[in-house]
C-alpha cells in the first residue's frame, strides 16, 4: 500500500515539474532577446547639446531587441540591446551604447505615437590627455520614418 501512494506521490510531482517547465518557457519566449514594442520603427530626428538649438540630424533604428544611432556610427558606436515598458499610450525605453574609443552613450527616451523624445549623457573614453572626461548631456527629438 506503501508503494503505491509513493507512486502516486511521485507521478504528481513528476506532473507539477513538467507544467512548471511548460510555464518557465512561455515567460521566457515572452520576454527574450531580440523582441521589443518598439522594433520595426526607425525615427528621424534632430539632436543638440541640453540647453542649446539643435541643428545635427540622426537615424534612430529598432531592430531585433536593439537600438542603433546612424550619426554614431562615425565614433565607432555600435548597437545597443534596449530595455522598454509600455505605460499607457507611450513607451519608455533605454539602452547603452559602447564605442572601443569613444566612450559610453546612456540613452533614455520615450515614444509616443509617431513622435520620439531622447535624453542621452555621453561619456568619452579617458585618454591621457583626458583623464576624467565630462559627461556631455544632449537630447534628441522627431517623428517615425514614414
């Protein structure tokens, strides 16, 4: 009697780790690498130093979980896996940016609609004619590529 209520105790266990497993992978398909709410969607805008006019203009691209700057690619920067949450009619996202010699960009915008809205801090790589170099903070504004 002993020996079937134990096999029967382990047939449910054996069940409940299966389902557990079933529900671990849905989660994780759900959030993975290489999907985001903002994909698909490239922004033309223009970018300026925090407090002044702008006047460059930039390429911002959402592909495959990543984020990449065109104007950026001159310095070396590369894409960037963005983090996003969707709150309400908008959608918030940040992402990190690296260039071998140029530095650290931290970008932090938000979408809404056609229109985007990026605050971003550069950071150049320390040199040694530059050994603790000023974060230089800009912004970035404009409308989906139609």
């Amino acid at each position: 009697m002993e020996t079937r209520l134990l096999s029967g105790a382990n047939r449910n266990l054996s069940l409940l780790a299966l389902m557990m497993c079933v529900v671990l992978f849905s989660v994780v398909g759900e959030v993975s690498a290489g999907q985001g709410p903002l994909d698909g969607k490239t922004f033309m805008v223009e970018t300026g130093e925090q407090g002044k006019s702008g006047g460059d203009k930039d390429t911002l691209t959402f592909k495959d979980g990543n984020f990449h700057s065109q104007g950026c690619d001159q310095y070396g920067f590369g894409d960037g896996s963005y983090t996003s949450m969707v709150k309400g009619d908008s959608i918030q996202f940040e992402v990190v940016t690296t260039s071998p010699t140029k530095g650290k960009m931290t970008w932090k915008g938000t979408v809404n609609g056609d229109k985007i809205e990026v605050g971003y801090v550069w950071v150049d790589a320390s040199h040694w004619y530059k050994p603790n170099p000023k974060p230089l903070e800009k912004w970035a504004k404009g409308e989906l590529k139609k």
